[in-house]
C-alpha cells in the first residue's frame, strides 16, 4: 500500500511537471508561417521545462528553457513557401500543428472599411459568385476577436479559435478587402498566403497606437495618464467617477456646503462677466480649463404658466448641470451630446425666470454650441441664445470623465495588436480614416506614428499599404447636395439618437466634425459640383471638344479629378488636363 501511495505520488508529480503545452492561435492546424524567415514561436510549459520545437521540413530540433513563469520562445528558419508540414512541440507532452503551410503572411487592420466582409454586409459586387468559388486551400485567415485592454496583453482569442482554411463557409464574414488582396498575392506570386485581420468598425486611430507611442502627441497626454492609472490596477471605475466628483465639488466657488447657489433666482449676478452662447468662453476667459457658470434671464408668458416646457442647451463642452430657477432639471456629460431637459410645469410661473448652467472643462474648447431655445410646442419658442452672465468657479485641470470603449486612446493596440507581436509577417495594410474626419492635420501625425510604432514594436521596417477615402465629405455633398447636405446630417444625428448606446458619443462626434467641416468647405467656396468647376462646356469647346456625351463626361471626370485636390480647380490645371487627355 505505502509503495503504491509513492508510485501515485510520483505519477502525479510527473504528470504535473509535463503539463500540456499552452501556444496562442497564432500557432495553430492550419497555420500560415513567413517564408525564407526566422520566426518566432511562443508560449506557455511548466515552469523551467525544456521545451522542444521540430519542424517536419528539415526535421531539426529547436529547444529552449521555459522561465520560472513558464513562457518560453524559439526561433526557428522557414524554407521556401509550399507545404503542408507539421509542427511538433514538447516539454515531455507532445502538441502536433498539421497542415503548416510556408508562405506571405499579411497584417489586415482599420475600421470598417477593413472589416466589411465578403458577404455580410451584402455591399460586395456579385458576392454570392465570389463566395462560392472561394475555394482556395493555400489561403489561410485568421481574425482577431475584438478586444479592448486599458494595458497591453499578451493574449488574444480568435474567431474560431485559430486559422481556417479559405473555402465558401469560411470566407463570408470574413473580410473582403483582405480577401481579395491575398488571392492576388496568391495568384499572381503562386505562393500560400496567410491573412491576420485585426480591425474594429467605427473606431478612430489613436486607437491602435501604443501608449508610448502616443504619448509623444500633446492631444493626448492627459487622457493617457488617466489610462496609464487606470491599465496598473484593478480599478473601480465607479469609485474614479465618484473621485472625480467630489474633486470638482471641492473647486466650485459656486457651492457652500455641497450645494449650488449661484443657481437661485434671487442670486445678484451683476458683477459677473458678460459672454455670448452659443460660443467658446475662452474668447472670454482665455485658455480656460475647469468650472464656469452661466446665468439667463428670461421673461416666461402668461399663457406658459403652468405648462410643461422643453430647454434645448445645444451641445456643451463638456459637462453640465442646468437649473431652471434653481432646480436641477437635468445634466450631461460629453461634448457631443445635444441636451434638451424638460421643466415641469409646476416649476413654469408668468414672468421672470433664471436659467443656470454649470459648465465643467476637462481641457481643450469650452463652451456651448447649437440652437438654444426654451419652447412650448412646436413653433412657440423663446431665443435663450445670446448674452449671458459669466463667472469662474475654479480654473483648475480636471480629468474627464472615463468611458470604456473602443475609441479609447490605446486600447485596441493593447487588445489586439499588441499580442500578435512578434509573430512574422510579409507587411501591413490599412484601411481606416473615416473616423478621423476633421482631424485632418492631427491625422498627419498620427497615420506615421502608427506605422513607426508598429515597426518598432516588431523591429523590422516591413512594407505599410493602405487606403484613404479622399475628400470624403466633398464626394457626399456632392452625391447628396450642397443645399440637402444639412438635413442628411439632421437625419442621420437623429437616427444615432435613436440607437442603442453603444458608440452613440463617437458616432454623434463624428456628425459634429461634419457639419463643421461643411461649415468650412462652404466658407472657402470649395468645388463640389460641376457649376463650381474653373471650366465649363464653352472652354473645353475652345479646346475641340463636340457637345454631345463625350463632353459631359469629360467635365464629369474633371470634377472627380478636382474632388481629389481642390487644388486643382484652376483653369490652367483643368485646361491642361484636357488637352493630355485628348492629345492635343
């Protein structure tokens, strides 16, 4: 009995210190590995095993020494693309990879544009026959679950749990824009192709981009020290807010004793500075950060009495609490979020009234923008927009307030990119931008910052595709309307507010920068259609053309020529286009 208890004791301990190996998907049946290369493979054994790599390619044995945490990594060297081979890995128990194919592996990212699969959407042309003979056994893909991680991560989970092999079944939702460009690397270099797509729609590009890395772009310093905070520790974030609250209660000169009483009717608000909203208030209280209130007066009809009203405050930047008479009647947080609060009719009496907004500025403008009305009905409405007394409560930075989301700055990188390094791959490409409209300039730095972070965090300058959508605001005014172009943004802001919450901020963001960039396109006088262009039907007879099709398609070429740079509307430049077009 007691050498039977030994043998067990034994058997279990062996049993434990031969623990089956744990590898990422990246490493998994199917599998695609860089040709001509020395990649990397990972992962988990027991603790200060040694663990043995054999390729069946050339049959030679890689080893190495799992650390005390039990991560462990060889490099081992490819041949020439073809395959299939096996994979076999040991730390005593033995883990077999088949159908190991060599070839050009490729990173696929970006938002939407990226992620749009072949038949999902229903937006791919003739789908249903490219589905169908989607039948390409040396293709192989791999997607990336969508994560989101405050701190960088070493692990990930895929969409099937590891590479699948390219077929009808596999490549419907699967993305379109890395399908097509690994068949033709596929066809036209008669190699197997591996595709990793990492991508997430409707989400900007700081996203994807390392925290170190970012931090070099003053935009974001603060928001990354909140998540540098946040990303160390298992943080409460409903303690963080809670925090927040009680920081900005203690600045605001506004309150005595927790409550507010700049708000009250009887307040005498004359010393106070006068400010025009909508409007930012720092043309008012340069480079304002932290509280500011705002009083209006207002004389309420008698026939309003009793009645229950509507206050529409626009969009303010970035937090707010609204009084109407000293009671709190609502209250906001994010900039993009139109706020309109109801006033009981209880609350509503003949004559004069004080609306009060306590502003809260986590840094950038500050401020309130959009139509500001008190009504009744529809129709019956009193202009709150204009004068209004000022005061500062506390000029002081303040952290804004923390969403979780995929728009977060880092936190796909971390998530989803971060864990895929340092597998070896041929390139990248990129597809993202939409998200970023109105940031152009800012977009300069960031789109290099990416591509420089990403290389150094593998440490190979590797090839970087991608796509832009260019002048896409000028092609959809130009397809809608210059005149309609408004009420497609009335609708589409409305359709967002009717939607579940999820990505509701960013997506209202999105419609904000818009219509300011509209705003601006209709300042400059930009060219969005074909009344606009330097040249017209006369002038390009001038030069020999026919009126007729030939002609109308000409000028409708050079307006998809000018949408490209509006530089380029200039008679000289479009004359001259012509002429090469036409050999003259």
């Amino acid at each position: 009995m007691y050498k039977w208890i030994i043998l067990m004791s034994g058997l279990f301990a062996s049993l434990t210190a031969c623990a089956k190996i744990k590898l990422s998907p990246l490493f998994s049946d199917n599998m695609v590995l860089q040709q001509e290369a020395e990649v990397p493979v990972w992962g988990k054994a027991s603790p200060e095993m040694r663990v043995i790599v054999i390729p069946s390619w050339s049959g030679e044995k890689y080893e190495n020494i799992a650390d005390r945490t039990g991560n462990w990594k060889v490099n081992i060297k490819t041949p020439k693309a073809g395959g299939p081979y096996h994979l076999e890995i040991t730390d005593g128990e033995k883990v077999r990879l088949e159908n190991v194919m060599i070839g050009e592996v490729w990173l696929c990212s970006g938002q939407s544009n990226m992620q749009m699969p072949v038949e999902g959407w229903g937006k791919v042309k003739n789908y249903q026959q490219e589905v169908a003979q989607a039948n390409y056994p040396d293709i192989r893909l791999m997607t990336v679950s969508n994560t989101i991680s405050l701190s960088p991560s070493q692990e990930f989970t895929a969409v099937g749990g590891g590479w699948q092999v390219c077929s009808s079944v596999t490549i419907r939702e699967f993305s379109a824009t890395a399908y097509f460009f690994g068949r033709e690397i596929a066809r036209t270099q008669q190699v197997p192709v591996g595709l990793i797509c990492a991508h997430w729609g409707g989400t900007n590009i700081e996203s994807w981009i390392s925290a170190q890395a970012l931090g070099e772009v003053p935009d974001f310093v603060e928001q990354l020290k909140l998540i540098r905070r946040l990303g160390n520790k298992d943080c409460d974030l409903q303690a963080e807010e809670e925090q927040r609250q009680a920081k900005i209660l203690s600045l605001d000169k506004g309150m005595r004793n927790g409550k507010p009483f700049w708000n009250t009717l009887s307040y005498n608000d004359e010393g106070w500075t006068s400010h025009s909203f909508p409007g930012n208030i720092e043309k008012t209280f340069p480079d304002f950060d932290g509280i500011v209130w705002g009083r209006k007066t207002v004389d309420i009809p008698e026939q309003w009495e009793g009645k229950t009203l509507s206050l529409h405050m626009g969009y303010v930047d970035d937090e707010d609490i609204t009084y109407f008479n000293g009671i709190e009647i609502g209250s906001t947080k994010g900039y993009t979020r139109s706020r309109t609060y109801e006033i009981p009719g209880n609350l509503v009496k003949a004559g004069k009234a004080v609306i009060t907004v306590r502003i809260v500025d986590t840094g950038g403008g500050c401020g309130i923008g959009g139509e500001m009305k008190l009504s009744k009905d529809v129709g019956d409405w009193i202009l709150i927009s204009g004068e209004w007394k000022c005061k500062v409560a506390a000029q002081s930075h303040i952290d804004p307030v923390f969403e979780m989301n995929p728009n977060v700055q880092t936190v796909l990188y971390n998530g989803m990119i971060h864990p895929l390094a340092p597998y070896k791959f041929r390139g990248v490409i990129w597809y993202q931008g939409e998200n970023n409209v109105g940031r152009a300039t800012q977009y300069r730095i960031l789109l290099p910052l990416l591509i420089q972070s990403w290389r150094e965090e593998w440490g190979n300058d590797f090839p970087f595709y991608l796509v832009q959508l260019a002048n896409y605001l000028e092609r959809a005014m130009n397809r809608i309307g210059v005149e309609l172009f408004p009420y497609y943004l009335a609708v589409r802001l409305a359709d967002v507010k009717a939607q579940s919450p999820y990505q509701k901020r960013e997506k209202i963001e999105n419609i904000v920068e818009m219509r300011q960039l509209y705003q601006e396109i209709i300042k400059k006088q930009e060219c969005v259609t074909l009344r606009q262009l330097a040249v017209g039907g006369r002038e390009l007879m001038d030069l020999g053309m026919k009126p007729g099709r030939e002609l109308g398609s000409m000028l409708s070429e050079l307006l998809e020529y000018v949408l490209d740079d509006p530089a380029r509307n200039d008679k000289e430049i479009l004359c001259a286009y012509v002429k090469n077009k036409l050999n003259l």
